[in-house]
C-alpha cells in the first residue's frame, strides 16, 4: 500500500472542530506523511487494564492467536475480520466461539475467550483487515445469532495477510507523533487540569442557539461533584472512579451524528447534560432524559465527573480515523480536527479515554430517531500507544500553554527583538508599538498583536508559528534560524527583503502582496506551501526538489512565485513579469544555458540548480499614444517606460520639472506627466530614426524605440549634421510626395493559358512625365477587389507575366502605384484603376 500524505492543517479546517466557538489554534501540523506500518508478531490493546483486552500473537507464519476479555456479559463470541479500504467489509468466516468466565482482581466476572485464527485453513484472501469482534449477550440471544443489537466489542487492530502469512500492523510513526504532542502537556503541572469552573474550556458552556456562554457558579459545581460521588461510589481507587465514570457516560448519553454532520447546534454544557438526564428532563438537545450530543459533550461529561473526583483531567483533539472500514494509508480526512477526547492523571501518568466510542447510542435529529445500545465496549479506556494509533492522532492537548509570551530561546528572542524594533516606514512607530501600544522589547507578554495563533511557541520556549500580516511593515524581514517555526504569514506588508533561511521545520509562507525584491527561503527542508503572489522579485534562493536553488530576474522585469509540493510534476508555479515596453525571453538554466521555457506562468519542478529570467525588447508593445502634457494615471506608467528607455539611450537626462508646483530633479522613471524635456528627447529619437519629428510618441516611434535596432543618441556636431540631412530629406520628400500626387497609374490585364499578363503606364496632366523621377512600381494581387491584397512584384519595368498560383476559372484582381525613394523611405502615387480578368 501506498504510504499516505497528510496535508497541513490550516485555519480553514477549524470549521471542522466540534463546536465552532473554540479557540483557534492552527499551529499543530499534523504529520508530513503517514508510513506504511511496521510488520509485528505482538499486540496489546492496553498495558494495566485487566477487564478488557486483546492479546494477539502470531505463532507461526499463517496464525494469529487471539485472547481476548470483557466485563460485559457474553454467551457467545463471533470471530470475523472486517477488510480495509477498497471492497471494504465484513469476511465472514463462520467463527463463533463459547465464552469462557474468569474473574478479575476485584471480583468483576469477566467474559473471554482464546482463539487461533489460521488464515490459510480459512483462504482468507491477501488485504488489510482489522480484526472483528461481537457478542451474544444471553444464551438466547445466542440460539439466534443475535449479535447485532450488541453492538461491536472490539474492531481495531490491523492485519496484512499475503499469500496465507500473518503479520499484525503497528503504526509506529503515529505513536511516536502522539508522544510528542503529549510530551507538550507533559510540561505542565497536572493541578493546572483540576479547575472545576472549566474556565479553561469555557467553550464547552456556550449555548449555540443563543451565544451565551453559562457560568459554573458554585451550586452547579456542588450538583456535578453529589453525581461524581454517587457514580464512583464503592471505587477505592482513583483508577477505579475513572473507569466508573466512563462506564456512565458511554452508557448514558446519546450521539448526535447530525449536529456533527453540520457543525451546528451542539450543546456540550456538562452541567446542562447530566442534570437533563438524571431528572428526565427535556431541553433543545434531550427528550424526557435522553440526552444527544457530540464527542465534546461526552468528553466534557467524563472531565467534569473526573475532575470533582480531583483527578487531573484534560482536553485532548484531534481526529478519529473510520475504522474498521479504514486505515492510515486509505483515510481521505485525516488532517482534519474533527474529534475530542479526554486525559487523565492516575497511578504516576496520562491515560487516554475516548467516551464517545464506549457506545452506540445514536440520535438521528433528522428523523427523531434513538438507538440504544448502553456500554458497548472498553477499548479506549486506558488504551496502549498501540491501540491509540490504530485510529487516534493527536493535534493538541487542550488546554495548552504555547502562546508567544512562553518563548525563552535566547537567539530568537534576540532576532525579534530587532524585528520588533524596526520603524514602520516614515512614522515613529516601531512593528512592536503598531502591533501593541504597550510593546517592551522585554517582557514578551506584550509581542505580538494579542491574538494567541498569531504568535506561537513549540511549548519548550521556541516559536513555532508567526501570523503577522496587513501592518504596513516596511523595510526587511530577518527572521533566519528558526529552528521549530513551520508557518509564517506575513501578507499585505510592505516588506522589500525577507530572510527565512535555515528554518528546517519550516512548511507553509505566506509573503504575497508586499513589495519583495529578494526573498531567501534556502535549508527550508520541509516548505511545502508558499505564497509569494505580487512582489517585484529579482532573486530567489528557495530549497525545493530536494536541494536549494536559485532564481534571478535579468534587467527590464520581475517575477513572483508560488509552491505546493502536492503537485509532484510542478510543484513550481513562476510568473515573469516584463517591464512595460519588453517581454520574456526566456527562463534558463544558468548551469547548461538551454532554454526551459518561453512561457510567462510556468509550471515545473526545478532541476536545475540556477535560474536565469531574461526579459527582451518588444517593439509590438504599443498601446497609447502620447502627446505633450499627458498625464493621465494609465498612460503615467507608459510615458515612464518611454523615458526610461530615452534615457538608456542617451536621448533624455532630466535636470528639472517642468510641470507641477516645484522645480527640482525629476528622477528617470518617476515622471509625473509628459515634459517638455520629454518631448525633446522624443524629435531627437525621431530625427536619428528618420520619423516624423512631431514629439508625439505613436506607434511607429513606440516600435522603433523598443527595437533592438534603436539608435543611441550621438554627440551634439554628429547629431547636427543628422539633423541637417533630416531636414534636407523632408524638404525632397514634401516635393517628391507633390510630384507623386500628380500622378495617374493606369493598368490592363490579358489571361492566357496559365498565364495573367499585365502591363501599365504613368501619365501627369500636369507635370511633364518625363521630369517626373520613378524608382519603381509595386504590383498588388487579390481574389477578391476589397480585401485580402498581397504584393506580388515591386519592378522598375511596366509589364509582368504572372505565372505562380494561378488557377483555371478563378478571377484575378490586379492594381499597382509607383513610388520614389528618399532615404530609405518610398513616397507612393495613387493607386491605379484595378484590372481583372479569369484565369484560362
């Protein structure tokens, strides 16, 4: 099986917490990637609870043993195996086992059984299953096979079985991720988890419909401790009363899987719950005692039991793979927050308990309908790292302790102490002071904008997530080094360098929208997700495919990015953005030099290790025309690519302005309207160019200003004698075109076989045609005597036989105009009549 990756979580998925009212806190990523399991021979459902356990062995190669016991009573055991994934469902081998009666330590009667489960005798075929157990409660229930109303003691452990060989399924990475996220709460003092007020999960009181958040005043907590009390009664030991309370809960409430669905209307007020079902009350989430609601209401139900007990007791969530039907490798979901659970502090450690999965009780708000099934099974109370793994990972112990103000990491401290205290553009603001008024550089209480998932530490004083955007920051961004940071977002600043370097937990960048020339992202290892949309970049140095690698915007452009490693062919997404007046060239490898593409958004994974934009001249760049004075904001960045290209040209060189209410150097590139210096550079350029001198910028001056055969401007004595022979050549070229005016071109036009023979004459009625200077003749052809004209012959002679391209019964268009050269530039008589005639 393939090994499946687990997304980054984000602040999108909280709409996926159980109640939409908790705390935010995206700082947890899940886990990079979920492995394929390791293969084992062992597996233990828990390590100290002795009433409900799988034990499973492989004894030799094809059988797995299985012992298993529960307090719940039992005649009857059916053995299946439920397979995972694609063909999902229930492999019924016809296994039903006797169960067999022992007594644990404290006298409780406990139902079990030894089972050896041979999966070549049964040809069980080669999958994934999770080995499936349920009961037959009474002997009557079981001379019917009546399991079902049962519900399912136990479905989760994973098998592989290839080709009649066992191997039991441990999720290695998954237990150790979970340790670390419980070694976070490991840091704190349990008595921080005995608060009866729930204060530090206030979330649980609110009333959905109304917004109101109960409070915990000293009668409610007094009700909940008398019910505590009765629940645990005859418990001697705070192992005990746990076990008693889970007991209570999973068998007495009811799950609202429609309130779960939608995200909406969950009502998870401990007090509120318990006091509806002990006086049989009805309410917006009970009838007549029976109370719904979701995993957080269980699990506030069980925390609030435990904790009047004064045993440490706490919040944990994060999501609940759909077993038996799913593994790791097949679940769709799994970064999603979508289920809580609880902790408790008994005998020296935490233990896990999950409630909410103790039953299948179920209300349907949809239809009205309950299901119940009472105490169904145990196998999350007190359950080993093993079994957690096979279906729980962690996100977050609730609550945590890792807001900003916990950092105590020396060299961070000091590199943001130094980010705080850069000044926000021309004000005295500092980014402290525009973030919190109060701001000190020393007491860490007061970093950051207030909000907690803006600013995050690990738990062990190291940051872990920075959320920072739309301040109006200015300047550079230096925040190298950070170790355990994964997110960084700081969109919407205005920010011109950022460095984010040898940060190797890095995941997700948030830079789009500032005003970036250079970021650095290098020993990045882990990015996998940057935004960096709408900066004008010039350099890149960013760790992707596997090793760090840059890019350079050449001059006259700019480009901006963005990644997402989920899309393994092109994980690269790179936008070149040529200055006004040029487009792209090219990006190119700086290594070998080829040519990787000609496109400006560019979709690749990067193989090479430099990077080279190149941007070109782009004489078909005209858009408008630009005459003296103009000033309007959409020709504003037209006249300034104008200048700038004048300038480089050596046409244009400002030394004042001259519209506007100062007179002072106007930087090249900063102009505000179309000077008169401007305008001066522009006959310039239009006298070197041989342009009409009119000072306008059109089309013809545009392209032959951002052409590669643009002219630099010359000293001012050769600039005088180009000048002299400009104007000698307008005077010739004013009577060239008088002359030309005064002509009539008259043609005719003969078909024979494959053949259209044309001739032609000039005359003047005015100007003796002999006099008359004619360079030549231009001869047009069509098919049609409207549109669709070509030149077909430019001759100094008056006759053509027209060979190429002519097919029988088409008629032909011919017409033809003489003209006179100047310098390289034809003056043209009218056109000629047009003559036509059908092909033979």
């Amino acid at each position: 099986m393939k090994k499946r990756i687990l997304r980054f979580v984000s602040t999108a998925l909280a709409a996926a917490l159980m109640v939409s009212a908790v705390p935010i806190d995206s700082t947890f990523a899940a886990l990079s990637e979920v492995k394929s399991p390791a293969q084992v021979t062992t597996f233990k459902s828990t390590t100290d609870f002795e009433k409900e356990y799988v034990r499973a062995y492989i004894t030799d190669d094809t059988v797995l043993k299985v012992n298993y016991k529960t307090p719940l009573e039992t005649t009857l055991f059916r053995v299946s195996l439920y397979r995972v994934g694609e063909n999902k469902g229930d492999i019924d081998l016809d296994i039903f086992v006797d169960a067999k009666q022992s007594t644990a330590s404290d006298g409780t009667t406990l139902y079990g059984f030894t089972y050896y489960l041979d999966m070549k005798r049964f040809e069980v075929p080669n999958g994934y299953y999770n080995l499936y157990l349920r009961r037959c409660a009474t002997a009557a229930d079981a001379e019917t096979l009546n399991y079902k109303s049962s519900g399912v003691l136990y479905k989760n452990m994973e098998i592989k079985v290839t080709g009649g060989k066992v191997k039991i399924m441990r999720y290695q990475d998954v237990i150790e991720y979970n340790d670390y996220v419980k070694d976070i709460g490991a840091l704190y003092s349990t008595d921080r988890y005995l608060d009866n007020t729930l204060e530090d999960i206030r979330f649980v009181l609110r009333n959905p419909a109304t917004n109101v958040y109960a409070e915990m005043t000293p009668s409610k907590i007094s009700y909940i401790q008398s019910i505590s009390d009765r629940v645990t009664q005859g418990a001697y030991t705070d192992y005990d009363k746990l076990l008693k309370i889970y007991e209570y809960t999973a068998k007495n409430f009811y799950y609202d899987s429609v309130a779960f669905s939608t995200h909406s209307y969950q009502y998870a007020d401990p007090y509120d719950n318990i006091y509806n079902y002990e006086n049989g009350l009805s309410s917006a989430n009970s009838v007549s005692g029976r109370v719904h609601t979701t995993c957080q209401g269980f699990s506030a139900i069980y925390l609030a039991l435990a904790r009047a007990q004064n045993i440490p007791t706490r919040f944990v969530y994060g999501h609940r793979l759909a077993v038996p039907s799913n593994d790791w490798l097949t679940e769709d979901n799994i970064d999603v927050r979508d289920h809580w659970w609880a902790e408790s502090y008994v005998n020296g450690k935490w233990i896990f308990v999950d409630p909410t999965v103790g039953t299948t009780n179920k209300y349907n708000k949809s239809t009205g309908a309950w299901t119940y099934t009472g105490l169904t099974n145990y196998t999350y109370f007190d359950a080993s790292d093993e079994q957690v793994a096979t279906s729980h990972v962690y996100m977050n112990i609730y609550p945590d302790y890792r807001a900003g103000k916990y950092i105590d990491d020396e060299y961070e401290m000091g590199m943001l102490r130094d980010f705080f205290e850069q000044p926000v553009g021309n004000s005295y603001k500092t980014r402290g002071t525009v973030m919190n008024s109060s701001y000190s550089a020393y007491d860490t209480a007061t970093w950051g904008d207030g909000t907690k998932s803006h600013f995050m530490t690990n738990g062990r004083g190291k940051t872990t997530q920075i959320q920072w955007s739309n301040k109006g920051f200015t300047g550079d961004l230096n925040l190298p080094g950070f170790t355990k940071m994964s997110v960084f977002s700081s969109h919407g600043n205005k920010y011109e360098t950022a460095n984010l370097s040898n940060s190797p937990a890095l995941k997700s960048v948030y830079l789009q929208n500032n005003k970036l020339t250079s970021v650095d992202l290098s020993s990045c290892y882990k990015l996998s997700y940057v935004r960096a949309q709408y900066n004008p970049m010039k350099n890149l140095t960013l760790y992707v495919n596997g090793q760090n690698r840059t890019f350079t915007a050449g001059d006259n452009g700019t480009f901006y990015f963005t990644l997402d490693t989920r899309y393994t062919n092109s994980s690269l997404s790179l936008y070149s953005k040529p200055d006004i007046g040029y487009k792209l060239g090219g990006v190119y490898s700086t290594g070998t030099g080829n040519r990787l593409s000609t496109k400006t958004t560019y979709h690749f994974t990067p193989k090479a290790s430099g990077h080279s934009i190149r941007f070109v001249l782009n004489p078909d760049s005209y858009k408008y025309y630009l005459a003296p004075g103009e000033s309007r904001s959409s020709r504003l960045p037209y006249i300034r690519a104008a200048a700038k290209r004048l300038n480089e040209l050596g046409y244009y060189n400002p030394n004042g302005n001259s519209y506007g209410y100062w007179y002072g150097q106007t930087a090249v590139g900063e102009e505000t309207s179309y000077t008169d210096e401007l305008v001066s550079a522009v006959i310039k350029f239009q006298v070197m160019h041989d342009i009409s001198n009119t000072g306008n910028v059109g089309q013809q001056t545009w392209s032959a200003l951002f052409s590669d055969s643009a002219k630099s401007m010359v000293s001012d004595y050769e600039y005088s004698q180009i000048l002299a022979n400009y104007e000698a050549m307008k005077v010739q070229r004013a009577e060239a075109t008088e002359q030309m005016n005064q002509l009539t071109v008259k043609a005719s036009s003969t078909a024979s076989k494959g053949a259209m023979n044309l001739t032609w004459s000039s005359s003047s009625a005015v100007l003796d045609i002999d006099s008359v200077q004619i360079d030549g003749y231009e001869l047009w052809k069509s098919t049609s005597k409207s549109s669709g004209w070509q030149l077909l012959k430019s001759t100094t002679g008056k006759k053509f036989k027209n060979t190429s391209n002519i097919k029988k019964g088409t008629r032909y268009y011919y017409k033809v105009r003489a003209y006179r050269e100047i310098g390289g530039q034809k003056i043209y008589s009218p056109w000629s009549n047009v003559t036509y005639k059908i092909a033979k």
